[in-house]
C-alpha cells in the first residue's frame, strides 16, 4: 500500500520510517531530513570544494581530486552543485547520459573508474538551456542531489559547489550537519583572494573544518622552463599563512589543462606524469591526511 502523507514525496514517504502503512504525520522537512541523513549516513567522508568566486577553478579540481581519489582505490562519489552551470558532465564527457529513477530513488551514473556522479546536468534535455530558479526550488533540488541519489556506500562524497555563500551551499551544510572539510580553491590576484577570504569566513561560520587552500592557475611555464607568475606571485600562500590554514600547494597555468578538460579527460588519467597531475594527486594525500592520518600512515 502506497501512502503518501503532507510531503508528497512519494517514494520517499513510502520508504520513510514515518510511514506506518495507514497514516504518516511527517512533514515534508522531516521526511527531507530522514532522507538526507539516511544516505549521507553511509558516507564516510563530505567534502565540498568552494571559493566563493567563479572561474577560480573548482570544478576542475573537484573533478580531477574526485578521480584520483577512486585511482587510489576509493569509492567515491561527485555531487555537481552549481545549478546554474553544472559543468561536472562535459569535464567527465558524459553530456548525454542520462539518470534513472527506481524505487529507492535515482542511480548515479558511474564512470569506468567506478566514481558515481550526480548533476543537474544529466536531468535537463538541452544543456544550452538555462536553469531560471528561484531559492525554494533550489533548495529542493540539493535535496534530491544528497537525498534522493543512491549514494550507496562511499569513502568520499566530493561537492563541486557554485560561487557565492548564499541558499546552495547553505542548505547542503545544514542538511548534511557534518560536512567533514572545505577545500578553499583560490587563483593568486587580489580579486580572487578577496572572495576566497569570504569563503573561509562562511565555512568558518558554519563549523566546517576547512582542509586548506590550493592556489589554481599559479604560474605558467615556458619551454625554456622559465616560470611567469601572470595572475601575482603566492597569493594562495600568503592567504593560508594569513589566515593560518595549511596550504595545499599550487596547480600551473597549463593549456593542457583547459584541452583536456573540454575533452572530458581528467588531467589526473589523460596526463598522469604533468605537473598539475601530480600536484592533484597531492591534493588527494592531504585530504587523506586531513581526514584520517592513520589511513595515509596505513596505506
Ligand atoms: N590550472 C589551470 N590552467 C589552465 N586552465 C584552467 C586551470 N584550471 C581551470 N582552468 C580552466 O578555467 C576554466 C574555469 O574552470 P572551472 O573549473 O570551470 O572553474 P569554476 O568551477 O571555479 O567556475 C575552465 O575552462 C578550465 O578548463
Ligand atoms: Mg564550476
């Protein structure tokens, strides 16, 4: 018997634990709640990755920390945040997949490298189209991304948040209640550093412990191997040590990086021996490190 209460969730309220078979009180808040937590609940680790500002970086650090992160062995899982350019789809070339629904809610797609993916992206018919919602409506669809995903199982839960400290990254802190870490992705000119200051305040704020700061598009290096600092030198650096969080180090301006980004290719597997590689791979031990040092001991 299928028992839908003032929710209207649907399937949600049918597998929620409100649900008696004749009559469930839930509201829709509380069966978000039970939602949210039942999933998140099998999940290790909750990292978002942010900088307030736009362009910065974050996807492409989300996505290539995501991957090495499942390289290393891990089950991990890509939560694509931003709403309004959900760009987590054309950097895995996976444009044209699509979600399905079941009973228990909808499956992630799942890379080779067995990484599950969520994004608005995969759910909208024509990826030129834009997403014109106002904050109620994005406040419910978070929810569908933490809650109604099947997460399953996961080491690491890594959220590629869009710029601003507004209703998106206000609502997954408070409905994951724990959120383990926030990488601050910043470029090294003032303008970037400004917002990115805003972004440590907000998660400090908000009781998220904060991994570190890596600086994106740090320098760029010539074939003669001379280094151009074009966006300042060591704003990443002199930010952490300002601020007194450990600095995650620094990914080069590389075109590489742009090519194989819009090519669907992680540079993490399409360029494995590149700097920035191996500066994403580093990114991945500290998290490690910041999450559980024992396992990093461990391994
Ligand atoms: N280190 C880098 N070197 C060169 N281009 C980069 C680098 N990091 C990101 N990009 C490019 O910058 C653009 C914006 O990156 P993106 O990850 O979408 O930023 P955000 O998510 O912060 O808006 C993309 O075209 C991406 O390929
Ligand atoms: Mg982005």
């Amino acid at each position: 018997m299928v028992v839908t209460g003032d929710c209207r969730l649907l399937h949600t309220c049918e597998m929620c634990e409100y649900n008696n078979e004749t009559d469930c009180k839930a509201d829709k808040n509380e069966h978000n709640r039970w939602l949210v937590n039942k999933r998140m609940g099998d999940i290790k680790y909750k990292l978002i990755v942010g900088s307030n500002k736009g362009g910065v970086g974050k996807s492409t650090v989300t996505t290539n920390l995501a991957v090495a992160l499942a390289e290393k062995g891990f089950k991990v899982g890509l939560a694509d945040a931003d709403l309004h350019g959900p760009n987590i789809p054309k950097l895995l070339n996976a444009e044209d997949v699509r979600l399905k629904s079941t009973d228990e809610g909808i499956d992630p797609y799942e890379t080779t490298n067995g990484l599950k993916v969520a994004s608005l992206g995969f759910l909208i018919e024509d990826p030129n189209m834009h997403i014109a919602w106002r904050d109620a409506v994005k406040y419910d669809f978070i929810i569908e991304l933490l809650g109604n995903i099947q997460w399953g199982e996961l080491d690491y839960l890594l959220i590629d948040l869009p710029p601003g400290t507004g209703n998106e990254q206000i609502t997954i802190i408070d409905f994951i209640g724990d959120v383990d870490g926030a990488v601050i992705v910043t470029t090294p000119q003032e303008l970037a550093l400004l917002d990115a200051r805003k972004m440590i305040s907000f998660a400090r704020d908000s009781n998220v412990p904060i991994v570190g700061v890596i600086e994106n598009m740090s320098h760029f290096v010539c074939d003669a191997g001379k280094k151009y600092y074009i966006f300042g030198e060591g704003g990443g650096k002199k930010l952490a040590d300002e601020l007194v969080l450990p600095y995650l180090g620094e990914i080069p301006l590389d075109s590489d990086i742009v090519s194989k980004s819009d090519q669907g290719e992680p540079v993490v597997i399409s360029l494995p021996d590149s700097p920035a590689a191996k500066a994403f791979l580093q990114l991945a031990e500290n998290c490690q490190k910041f999450l559980n040092p024992e396992e990093v001991k461990a391994g």
